[in-house]
C-alpha cells in the first residue's frame, strides 16, 4: 500500500529537469571499482547530493499537499526526515576531500574521517545530540553542521506542527 501511494507521489511531483537515479548508480559503480581514487570518491559525492536532493523535494512536496492524515503522511515525515541527515553526508564528504581535514575524530585525531564516520556525524548534527567525538575543524565544516543542527529543529516543529494540524482538523477541534 505504502509503495503504491508512494510511487504515486513521486509520479505526481517529478518533473523531467530532476536528476536520473542512472547518474547515481555510475557514479557508484565507478567508486565500487576504484574505492581508493580521489577522483571516484569526488564524482560519488557529487552524484549523491542532487539524486538525495530529488527525493527531498519529491517528498517535501507531497507533504505540502496532503490534506488528510494517513500512514503514508507519516512514513514521508519520517523518510524526509532521515533524508535531510542523508543529504549531509555527501556534503561534509565533498567538503573532507576538498579541504583536507575538514573533521577530525578525537578517538584517532591522526586518522582520516571516513564516510561511515561522517553517516554518524551528520544524524547526530541533526538530532541536535552531538557528542563530540568527531569534530567539524574548518570555518565550512562548523558553518555547515550549523545549517544542519537548524534544518533538523524546524523540521521537527514545523513538520510536526502541520501534521498536529491535520489531525487536529479530522477530529474536529480547533488547532
């Protein structure tokens, strides 16, 4: 039912300018053989961030348009918002390889930041939690975790505000 309803969203709200998810399954491909290559890693970055950027949007714009309650509303707030900390990762990956040392892990200071690193850095930015055992260093890597940490915040108020909303206009009572 959700696949249904939901391909049924991605059919009304997708538009011939967005990006191919072919783009993204090469640009994997690419990395898969040739993990190592700076330039793979760069061109696998850059692939991921409009493709994630396609389904924010696809999924934003059906949460505008409802008007009733439903499960599947509920699954898209959820899937959106595990997309925004998604988005983030290819973002502060990009920023890593560009400007080296952009993060550093307390635990190995010495050691690269890896990607897998990064998955954790970027939900923990946005669920507001921080720990602080991988730290943004550079001026672009604070400004964007920062971006992040606000994104995650008025998601939660503003999302869950107008599902409250929508709720509360089902039942009948005033919001």
């Amino acid at each position: 039912m959700w696949s249904a309803s939901c391909s049924g969203a991605i059919r009304t709200f997708t538009q011939p300018s967005l990006p191919s998810p072919a783009s993204f399954t090469w640009a994997t491909l690419l990395y898969a053989l040739n993990p190592g290559a700076t330039w793979a890693v760069i061109i696998t970055y850059i692939a991921l961030i409009p493709y994630l950027g396609m389904l924010l949007w696809i999924l934003g714009r059906f949460l505008a348009a409802v008007q009733t309650i439903t499960r599947d509303v509920l699954y898209a707030a959820v899937a959106l918002y595990l997309l925004i900390g998604a988005i983030f990762v290819p973002i502060y990956g990009l920023l890593d390889v560009l400007i080296s040392n952009s993060f550093r892990d307390g635990t190995f200071p010495d050691a690269p930041v890896q990607w897998q690193q990064l998955i954790y850095f970027s939900y923990t930015t946005l669920t507001s939690s921080g720990y602080g055992d991988i730290l943004p260093v550079s001026w672009w890597a604070r400004s964007l975790a920062n971006i992040e940490m606000i994104a995650g915040v008025f998601f939660i108020t503003i999302v869950m505000s107008r599902l409250v909303s929508l709720y509360s206009e089902i039942k009948g009572e005033n919001p």
